[in-house]
C-alpha cells in the first residue's frame, strides 16, 4: 500500500472516493463535491496533509487531516468495500500519528461511532484513549411562530464554550456557509443544515449566558418548527453527553439509535491528562 496526498486528487474526484470509502456504513455520505469542499473548509481539513491509499496504483481508501493549532485531527477515515479487511487500516494512520508528533502537535482527536466496534477497537490498539461519549438528538417541537432574524453563524459561535468537539467548536461553526443559515430569536441563536432537507440540520444552538435557563432556546426551536412546518429537526451526535440533555429531552427531543466516543493521542506528556477530562 502507497499513501499520496489528497491534494494530487481533484475535488470531484475525492467527493467520489470519500463516498466509496464509506459504503454500507452506520451513515450514508452522499457523492456532493459542493458538500464535501464545504466540509473541508469549515472544518480546517487540509488536503495536502490528508493522504489516498493505493494499491497498485488503484485508490482504495481516504484519511481526511484537520489540524489547529497543535491539534491535529482525524476528520474522516474510510476504505472502498472491496478492500477490506486486509488491516489497511493501522498502514493509513501510523505514518499520519509519527507525522503529527514530528512537527510538534501536542495531541490528535477523532470522533468514531460507538457501534463500529472494529474501528474502536483499532483506535485503541493504536493507543488512542477515550475522552467522551458523543450524542445527538431527534424531534418535532410544537409549532409557535416568531419573527426570526437571519444572522450569520459567527452570531451563533461566539455564545460556544471553547471546549467543544472539533465538528460543534466555535471555529467550525464560524466557518459555516451556505446552504448552512444562522437564526436569532431575541437571545438565542441556532445554526440550520440545508433547510431545502427533509429534516432540518440543528449544527448548533447557543443561548446569551445571561439568558440561559429563561426558556429562550425552546422558543427557538419552536419557531424554527413553525417557519418549517412538519420537517423533524436533529442534532448530529457531536455533542458531549450530560451537556444539554436535559434541555433537548424536556423539548420532547429523543436520542437517536448512534452515537460517538471521541478519543485523543496524546503526544506530550503534558497532554497525558486530556483523556481523563470529564
């Protein structure tokens, strides 16, 4: 197996690739060039640093690279079908962990579905440790119309605390462009996938803290269920199980059937806490 850069790919052609990689898994991933360039800029993946895997010249895997920072992160890792089970996969991110730790990186995050059993239990043999578990939520608030104001995301990002998953942290979610759309209802602020899906998106929601626990988040969501009437919203499994649960649960939200664990390597013994975090 040969590892070259993404950057040495076209657009379309990793859209494609990255889509086969991920056949008949827990997710589907649709073949979008225009989704996936966004997800690369919102999410600071760099393509230079993410590696193709061939054999015989054929590509038959993706690992996608973001890095921030120090902090480097593996933001998708996938094999075509017809490759495996061959072990490709502790080949693909050995020489992606040696160079994170060579230029200086302190630490290197993932976020895997807890189902994937296998892809857990290569994480762990390849000494990542896990920090927390990852949930997300589904539902249909009752409609109550409101006059939204359309902001942008950054409205959103700067009410974020700072220690967020990569996909939920402030700098992702500043990153967001369209079709993505950020709504304000008075202090409260949320962040929309496409709204032209069938289910609308929820990438992120954040109240003013001086606001917090006054009911201004379920008016919102409310009111986005009004301008959207009979589209069920949901949240991705990115978000840090305990943080709102209470909140999405008493809105009527449930969980849905999967969700994440996100690990980390650490480099530095300095960083050797980060995976004892609660």
């Amino acid at each position: 197996m040969e590892l070259t850069p993404a950057s040495d790919l076209s657009l379309r052609s990793l859209s494609t690739l990255f889509a086969r990689s991920f056949e008949g898994y827990f997710v589907t991933i649709p073949d979008a060039p225009a989704l996936f360039d966004a997800r690369v800029r919102s999410e600071h993946i760099s393509l230079t640093e993410s590696r193709v895997a061939r054999v015989e010249g054929e590509p038959v895997g993706l690992v996608l690279m973001a890095r921030r920072g120090r902090v480097s992160r593996v933001a998708g890792m996938g094999i075509v079908p017809s490759h495996r089970n061959r072990k490709l996969g502790a080949g693909m991110l050995l020489p992606l962990l040696e160079e994170a730790r060579v230029r200086g990186d302190t630490r290197m995050v993932l976020e895997v579905i807890e189902q994937n059993a296998p892809a857990v239990k290569l994480y762990e043999r390849l000494g990542f440790q896990r920090v927390r578990r990852l949930v997300g939520f589904v539902g249909t608030p009752s409609a109550e119309p409101a006059a939204l104001e359309e902001v942008e995301p950054l409205a959103c990002a700067r009410l974020l605390p700072d220690d967020l998953p990569w996909q939920l942290a402030p700098a992702t979610v500043a990153g967001l462009a369209l079709p993505a759309r950020a709504f304000r209802l008075g202090p409260a602020v949320a962040v929309l996938g496409d709204v032209s899906a069938p289910t609308l998106a929820v990438r992120a929601l954040a109240v003013a803290p001086e606001a917090r626990g006054q009911g201004a988040g379920r008016r919102l969501l409310r009111a986005l269920a009004a301008a959207w009437p009979g589209k069920p919203l949901a949240v991705s499994a990115i978000v840090p199980e305990g943080l709102v649960d209470r909140f999405f649960l008493g809105a009527g939200f449930s969980y849905p059937t999967l969700s994440q664990l996100e690990f980390v390597h650490s480099f530095t013994r300095l960083d050797a806490c980060y995976g004892a975090r609660p």
